[in-house]
C-alpha cells in the first residue's frame, strides 16, 4: 500500500552517538564486499549492502527514491522486501514519474511511502508568488524537497540513496557505507561504484522498469518545471536547472 504522508513528523529518534555511528560503519564494511572491477561483483556489493541495512536497522532504515533510480528502487525489492521506500512528492513531478512509482507499488516488494511538503503547490503559490523554482530554485527545493526529506529522516537511523559516484563531480568520493555526519546517521550508497554501462545491463538482465522519459533523453529526472532532456555529449545532469548556478537541491548537501 502507498502510504501517505503530509505535515509535521511523528516521533522522532534521537541522532545516534558518534561512538555508535564508528561502529556501524566498521560492521557495515565488514559485512559488505570490497568493490570490484566486474559488473557480477558490484552487483553483489549492492545487493549485500541493502541486506546489511534491512538486517542492521530494520523499521529505521528507509530508501530515498525518485523514481529516476530505477535500478536501486528494483534492487531493494528484490534484495531487501518490505523495506520502505520513500518518494517525495514534490507536486512539480512529470506525470511519467508519478506513473514509475505506481508501477514500482505494483512490481516490487517495497513499503512505499509518499511524503509531500506542508504547503500544496497552490499554497505556496499565494504565499510566495507563482513560479518560485524560476525565480529562487534554492527557496523552491527547501520547501518541497529537503524539508519533507529531513521530517521523513529524523524518525530513521539510516537511509539508503541511488547516488553514484559517475553522477557528478560533486559525488566522486561517496562511499558505498559512510556516516551522515549532518543528520547523526549511517548512510548507505549500494551502486555508488556502478559506472552507466553497469545500470544499462542490470537493466537488461533483470527486466527493470524504467520511468518513461529515458526513452525521451532524460537521463537525469527531477521536478518538471526545472528539469529538461539533454542532448549527445552532454553532462548526464546537464538538464537539471539549466543556465543557473546550481547543480544540486540540497538532500545530499
């Protein structure tokens, strides 16, 4: 079932101790393979990975999807079902993308859990001004992207994220285990190593449902307003918020 969830957060868990969070990192890597240079073996440090985490942290572990990460979204169903899924409705999203996540509630074995931000689209609208992503994307992220994010983390110990290292120049050092710092918890990265030829054959082997706007150019999926398909040769997030100075929208920073 998509479970629904809006306003403030529930009971929150307190950020574990830095003592605790070194821990967990050593068991974390102890129990995941050393990365490889075959496509099998990255496979295997990402299934064991997701496993480690749904053994490890059970209910307080969640998967930050954006249903333009199709590849971890079947990953955590095939390796780890029931483990939650979360989906930040952000009230911007193509409809393609709402129509991956339906899918995935469907396909995968996941708790899916939709989060929106406290003001509809319309809300903030009259608050703010219409188009507040043209004018001050940074503001417009906050509210409907890292605020619904940070209320749906602080009931959690750990998350799990799609992020890889080949993404961005801003993402070449992520860890496949590493501590969150910032939020006091353990943040897990499966395919961090996986390189696009890797995610193209796990595609192809395993059957995985993509949102439909890869077969448009879009080979990095957000918000529609700020989000457009890029051309040969170009950066893969070379149409994320396109001739402004940003290259991120604050989750991971």
């Amino acid at each position: 079932m998509n479970l629904e969830v809006h306003g403030a957060s529930g009971t929150e868990t307190p950020h574990l101790p830095e003592a605790e969070l070194e821990r967990l990192l050593l068991a974390g890597r102890a129990a995941v393979p050393e990365e490889s240079t075959t496509h099998a073996d990255r496979v295997r440090t990402a299934e064991a990975a997701l496993k480690w985490a749904q053994d490890t942290f059970g209910e307080q572990v969640t998967v930050a999807s954006s249903m333009g990460d199709e590849v971890l979204v079947h990953l955590a169903g095939t390796t780890a079902p029931g483990i939650e899924v979360f989906f930040l409705d952000t009230g911007y999203h193509f409809a393609e993308t709402l129509e991956t996540r339906d899918a995935f509630e469907v396909l995968a074995p996941i708790k899916l859990v939709t989060v929106t931000p406290q003001l509809t689209v319309a809300e903030q609208d009259e608050k703010y001004g219409p188009k507040l992503h043209d004018r001050d994307p940074n503001a417009c992220c906050a509210m409907r992207k890292v605020e619904p994010m940070e209320r749906t983390l602080a009931a959690k110990s750990a998350w799990v994220t799609g992020m890889r290292r080949v993404d961005a120049p801003t993402r070449t050092d992520i860890e496949i285990i590493g501590i969150d710092h910032k939020r006091g918890m353990i943040k897990i990265n499966p395919i961090a190593a996986w390189t696009d030829e890797d995610v193209t054959q796990f595609v192809k082997d395993n059957y995985v449902y993509e949102n439909p706007l890869r077969e448009q150019g879009y080979t990095s999926i957000g918000c529609a307003p700020c989000t457009r398909a890029t051309k040969p040769g170009e950066d893969p997030r070379a149409g994320r918020w396109a001739g402004k100075a940003k290259t991120e929208c604050g989750l991971h920073t």
